[in-house]
C-alpha cells in the first residue's frame, strides 16, 4: 500500500446517505476504502484497508481559506499535501508536496473532474476523471490513472480525496 504504484484505481461516488466506498483496481480488486465525515466543517476523510478494519491515513483541509489540504499516516507521519495557487482553488493550478522533497504539479477543470499530475520536469504522470456519464443509471466515480509510479496507492487515494474535497467546496462556494 506504501510502495510506489502504477495502474488504474476507481473511486466511487457516496449516495446522498453513505459515507464509505471501496476503492478498486482497474480490474476491480479492492484495496481500499474511504470513509468521509459527513459532518465535519474542514472536509476529514479516512483512507482504511481494503477490509475497512485497518486505519491507513488520514486527511483533511489544513488551510482556513480551503486552498490547502494535508493527508497524514496513522503515526502522524506527513504523507502529502495539495495546495492550490492563490484564489483560483481547484480550477488552477495546485502543487503537491510529497515527504521525499519532491512536488508535483496539478492543473484542472473542476467542473468538468478533470486533473492532470505533472512532475517537475512537467511531464504528466497521473490523470484523474469522472467516470459518470451523463444521464447514466449507474453510480459514478473518479478514475485515478497512474502513469508512472510516483505516488502510492494510499498517497493517490488520498490526493484524489483532496481534490474530491477541494471540488466540493468550491462547488459550495459557488452556490452559495
């Protein structure tokens, strides 16, 4: 769950009620499962073990202005961090920091659920998209397609929660 991973994981969407989802494999094995806090003022998730038993990390916004949000190992140990530029939020372009020293580079359309990951040399490594189709029956998600192993599976589940989160409160934001 630690080591560096490359492939296809899918995050489901939560109903209106629920507050946990399974994240899988590309080929649809579970690895882990995401347990939201519905009713928490700065967007606390929990990254769990495929069995949802075993706490793997934590995260939640860090910044009072929602433009900054940290994911922490059950030791407290600095996993990553996502900062968007300015005022923008998660329309324009964010930096992830990792423990290593290294950034990433992020840039997307929150509307549309479309994030790049690019590395410092700016070649994209990680893609994330919906995979909810319009007029579509069926629940939707996020797809997390890690080109090159630059992040671990719990690191990518919980940036994608990050960007999840950052999403949802702009989108509040906006309506408000």
């Amino acid at each position: 769950m630690n080591a560096p991973f490359a492939g296809v994981l899918l995050l489901p969407d939560t109903s209106v009620f629920g507050t946990t989802s399974v994240v899988t494999t590309g080929d649809g094995l579970p690895v882990a499962t995401i347990r939201r806090r519905k009713l928490s003022a700065r967007s606390r998730f929990e990254i769990l073990d495929a069995t949802g038993t075993t706490l793997l990390a934590t995260g939640a916004q860090a910044g009072f202005w929602g433009n900054k949000y940290e994911v922490m190992g059950p030791e407290s140990q600095f996993l990553l961090s996502l900062k968007f530029s300015g005022w923008t939020g998660p329309t324009g372009r964010g930096v992830v920091s990792l423990p290593d020293g290294r950034t990433l580079a992020t840039k997307g359309n929150w509307s549309a659920r479309e994030f790049t990951l690019a590395d410092g040399a700016g070649t994209p490594v990680a893609q994330l998209h919906t995979t909810s189709r319009l007029f579509s029956l069926r629940p939707g998600g996020l797809a997390f397609e890690l080109k090159a192993p630059v992040l671990s599976v719990v690191q990518a589940v919980g940036l994608a929660q990050c960007i999840r989160a950052a999403v949802e409160s702009a989108s509040a934001a906006a309506a408000a």
